[in-house]
C-alpha cells in the first residue's frame, strides 16, 4: 500500500504546466555528507531542528502544491491528504516524503533545494519530527 501512495505521491506536483528549474542540483557539495542513511543513534550527536527550521528551508520548496490553501489545479495533482505547511500535516506525510526526498522524485524538477535543506529534513524526519 505505501509504494502505491508513493507512486501517487511522485505523480503529483510534476505537471508540465510548472515553470522551468532556475537551476539544477548538482548533490552534496564536495566534501559534504548527505545525511540521507541517517540513524536514530545519530540524533543523540545532532541539534535536531524543530519543524518552524525546516519549514523555512525544504518545505518552502514544497508548499507550492502541497498546501491546505491549495485546491482543485493549484495543487498542480498533489494529493489533497499531502500537505507540509502546517505541523500537524508535515508530520503526518514525513513517511511518505523521506523516500520521495532522499531519492529526489520530489520537489519535482530540481528546483533548488540545498543540501543543507534536505539535511535538515532527514535529521528532523528520522529524529522525531519534533515541533
């Protein structure tokens, strides 16, 4: 049932109508890690960043189809039930965003998420998504 959701999930917000990328993600810096295998054990090492942080950095990148204020074609076909700009909502899709994240079928595009942003995602995801 998840890889249908996930599918579904990767479908959406990818419509042709979205304006071209300004740039391109290229990965992780060199010498920079991508903390995509992070571990729970690895959030006792970590200041894990509470969710006002990540939604000021990835889900910025999100909400433009995936937000409650969105309905009908504005979602650009993101599921009504997958939104990321409240708490309540980011935390309930964060099992369904991490695979589409770490593997980069979302944001759709290559719009220009950092490293960083994706980092800060991943310790926040698997560290228990704290508010």
């Amino acid at each position: 049932m998840l890889q249908l959701g996930v599918a579904a999930f990767c479908l959406a917000c990818s419509g042709s109508d979205s304006p071209a990328p300004a740039c391109s993600d290229p990965g992780p810096p060199a010498g920079e890690v991508e903390h995509g295998t992070l571990t729970a054990d690895d959030c006792k090492t970590i200041t894990v960043p509470s969710f006002e942080v990540v939604q000021a950095g990835l889900f910025t990148h999100c909400v433009h189809c995936h937000s409650a204020a969105n309905v009908g074609e504005a979602r650009n076909g993101a599921p009504d039930d997958v939104n990321f700009d409240t708490y309540a909502s980011a935390k309930a899709a964060v099992l369904l965003a991490f695979p589409m994240v770490k593997q980069r079928y979302m944001p759709p595009d290559g719009q220009c998420v950092t490293n960083a942003e994706r980092n800060r995602f991943y310790e926040w995801a698997v560290c228990g998504t704290p508010p």
